[in-house]
C-alpha cells in the first residue's frame, strides 16, 4: 500500500512545528545553571579578580542567553524561513518501507524500524527516532495515513 500527500514549507508550517515540538524538546527550558554560572563568574569578576571588564563580558554573556531563549521561536522560524526549501513542495510518500519526503532541493527516507516513539500531539504527530523529532501535521494527513504511521511504528 503506497499513500502520498503534500504540503509547502511556508511560515504558519514552521510555526506549528516549533509550538508541537517544542514541550518535547530539551531546549523547553532555560539554561539555569549555566546563567547562574555565568553571572556567579562575571560578580567574581567584578569584586574578586577587580576586572570589571571581564565581570561585565560574562554579565553580558548570560543576559544574552536570555534573550536568545525569550527570541528562541521566531528565530528558529526565521532560519527556516531563510534556507533554500522555504516556501517548496513537499511530497510525502508512506509505504511497507516508511517515510520518504521529497522536494526539488532534498530527498529524505525515514524506516518504520527507526522510528522509536509515535507521540500524537493536539495539531501533528511527532516522530521520535535516534536523530531527533519529525513532525507532520494533521492538516496533511488523513485518517488513513495516521492509521498506517500507527500501525507500521508499533511493529
């Protein structure tokens, strides 16, 4: 049994992607102990070593951690908005073998041996294996196709 579909790579795919994979990410949470380190490091800096240009440098350091993780969504939007797929077609082919995504800039194959976990979220699925998360979204999906991802993956 061969089932296809298709989709663009535009900017409201994007955005989904990152808000159903994210609560599943290790990057959900902010880096505690290294701003804690970091701003530890620039007071010992500034009062200890009485270097307040480098006390400052690591100061600076961590509130830019900080930022990076409050702008961490349309930041990685804008990346992917940014590479040479962005607004493409995604053809999306699912058989006995698994997964294979193809668009005129890259051909992907995903094995149903590999996949580790099938996490069914509120908007897609997230597809779990040894070298990340692959999200597809409901919208492109029917009940058919979801059937055989949760079917094939559990085998």
């Amino acid at each position: 049994m061969v089932l296809t579909t298709n989709y663009t790579l535009d900017k409201a795919y994007f955005y989904e992607c990152f808000d159903e994979s994210l609560p599943y990410s290790k990057r959900a949470q902010p880096k505690y102990l290294l701003l804690v380190l970091l701003v530890a490091l620039g007071l010992f800096g500034i009062y200890g070593l009485d270097d307040h240009y480098l006390g400052t440098f690591l100061i600076m350091v961590a509130l830019l951690e900080c930022v990076a993780f409050y702008y961490r969504r349309p930041w990685w939007v804008t990346r992917q908005m940014l590479s040479r797929a962005s607004g493409s077609e995604v053809t999306l082919t699912f058989d006995d073998e698994g997964i294979k995504s193809s668009n005129f800039y890259k051909n992907t194959s995903l094995q149903w041996q590999d996949i580790q976990q099938v996490i069914t979220t509120e908007r897609g699925i997230l597809l779990q294996t040894k070298q990340g998360m692959h999200y597809l979204s409901k919208q492109i999906l029917n009940s058919e196709i979801i059937n055989l991802i949760n079917k094939k993956a559990t085998q």
